[in-house]
C-alpha cells in the first residue's frame, strides 16, 4: 500500500485540504478497494449471470506492469450492461500505453470500451472528459449579508413545486445547450424527496418568489469526502442575475456555521455544462479533479 499511498500523495498533493486528511482518505480509500478483490458482495452486484462469467470475475484486480501496480475494477456506463469500462481506482505510476494494453488484456472478457481515470484538474487530459469536480474549502462571506436573495429549508410539502421546477429548468437548458440532452439528467423523484426528508433541500428566494432551488449533501466522491452540491436549479424567467452563484454562496455561509473551514465544498460538473461551470467559479470553486476516458479500441 505505502507505494500507492505516497504516489497518490504526489498526484493529488494540490487539493484544497491539509496533508493530513488527504493521506487519511486516500489509505482509508485505497484499503477500502482493495477490499473488493476479495469481497463477494461486491462482485454480487454485477451481471455475471447475463455475462455467463464467474461472478469472481468481477472482483476487484491488480495489474503489474514494470514493477509498478495498478488497482482497477469493472464499471458499466450508467449501469448500461452494453457500455463496460475498466476503472483504475488507485495505482503507484501514471499511465501510458503499456499499461493501458495490459489493463485491456487482464479485462478482455468483459470487452471493456474505455479505461478511466481520475486526474488532478491542473493536468492535460489525454483522452475524453467524463466529469469536472470544482472544489474549495467553506468560507464564510460577510458581503452576502445584505443580498435580498434567501434560502428556505424545504419539505415533503414542497416536492410538487421543487419537481416542477427541475424539469421546468432542465427542458429549458436542453433547449438553449442541446449537447446537454444525451448526458444530463435531472434528479429522479425518489432522490428528491429523499433530500427533501433530510434536510438536503433549500428554496430559492428572491423579492417574495420562489426562483430556484439548491440540493447539498454530505458524501464521498472515490476518495474525497465532503458537502456536494447536487443540484441546482434557476427558472428560466428569473437568470440573468447571477442568482445561481448567489445562493450558493448563501449556503455557503449557512454551512460554514454547522461545519466550519475545514470542510470541502463541491461538486461534479460535465464539461460542456459552461453555465454551471462560471458559476462555480464565481463562487471561488476551481476544477481541481477530473475523470478521464481513455479509448482501448486503438489498443
């Protein structure tokens, strides 16, 4: 573990947290993967039996390429059975074609379409960008006091309203950016009202009306823990005034009181979503993580 420990240290050594909690979550993450090459009930929820495969087929594996380890594991494409690709969750090198052939050769029964990886956002990606994670530490923003912009914790009560806004907004976005429709997707009814049972859920105010609203909760993303943001959303008829990055830096506030600084605030975003993206940047969030595909068809 100790060599996959420290050049994961070396690779993700500029995110916005102390040394100390980054070597905390990336050993207890890497002994959490490599859990799975012997844990049944992980490789249980694959689809052995439609892949006529073992189901310990599906556990977790190493491959050695040069002395050098890389921990991977298989992954289906939004849980689509038709679209496999190999994850690699933690290794001791970067990755060039030597190991990407080997990778490909350990999993060939699967038929793996891609490889991915997860890279500093500082670094160049060599194939195609699957999501972005914009990050930053809480902070607490005293010019926000005056802002007339409010959250409102919501309900159950609310989920008829929150529904309707969510698609309101995503047709709207699918009309203006259209790339978006084919891999942008809204939250689904059970995870809403979900949030909205946990207190994840705030409503948007602005001048006594509902423009918005903002789902955070605290998770993990691969190694990270943190309060993600998961969704948010700003009426049509309301954008324009920078109501987006408004509230989140409301909530912000509101979460640095129950929280304080030492907690990272985030979210993922898909790289041809530019409004999210100016957003989070105007919050101060930077792309500090993104996944990679890499292709094995040229393999």
């Amino acid at each position: 573990m100790d060599k996959i420990l420290n050049f994961m240290m070396s690779q993700y050594e500029e995110l916005p947290v102390s040394q100390h909690t980054l070597h905390h979550w990336l050993r207890q993450w890497i002994h959490s993967q490599e859990h799975r090459q012997t844990d049944s009930t992980f490789s249980a929820r694959f689809p052995w039996k439609e892949m006529c495969l073992p189901q310990s087929y599906f556990l977790q594996r190493k491959v050695w390429v040069n002395g050098q380890c890389f921990l991977t594991g298989p992954r289906y494409l939004a849980g689509d059975i038709n679209r496999p690709f190999i994850d690699i969750v933690a290794s001791s090198a970067n990755v060039d074609t030597f190991v990407l052939k080997a990778i490909n050769t350990e999993w060939s029964e699967l038929k793996p379409q891609h490889i991915r990886q997860l890279i500093p956002g500082r670094k160049v990606a060599n194939g195609v960008i699957d999501q972005l994670l914009y990050a930053e530490k809480l902070t607490h923003n005293l010019e926000d006091s005056d802002d007339p912009l409010t959250l409102r914790l919501a309900t159950s009560a609310d989920f008829d309203w929150c529904r309707q806004a969510v698609l309101d907004c995503y047709n709207y976005s699918y009309s203006t950016i259209p790339t978006l429709a084919g891999s942008l997707y809204p939250i689904d009814n059970d995870d809403l009202m979900n949030h909205l049972i946990k207190g994840n859920t705030y409503i948007i105010n602005h001048m006594g009306n509902q423009v918005g609203l903002i789902v955070c909760e605290k998770r993990e993303l691969a190694f990270l823990e943190g309060l993600f943001i998961l969704e948010e959303v700003i009426l049509p008829s309301f954008r324009g005034s920078s109501l987006a990055s408004r509230a989140q830096r409301l909530l912000q506030n509101h979460l640095y009181q129950l929280f304080g600084k030492d907690c990272l605030i985030a979210g993922t975003i898909l790289p041809e979503n530019l409004p999210s993206i100016r957003t989070a940047e105007k919050v101060g969030r930077i792309c500090v993580l993104k996944y990679e595909f890499l292709p094995t068809d040229s393999l």
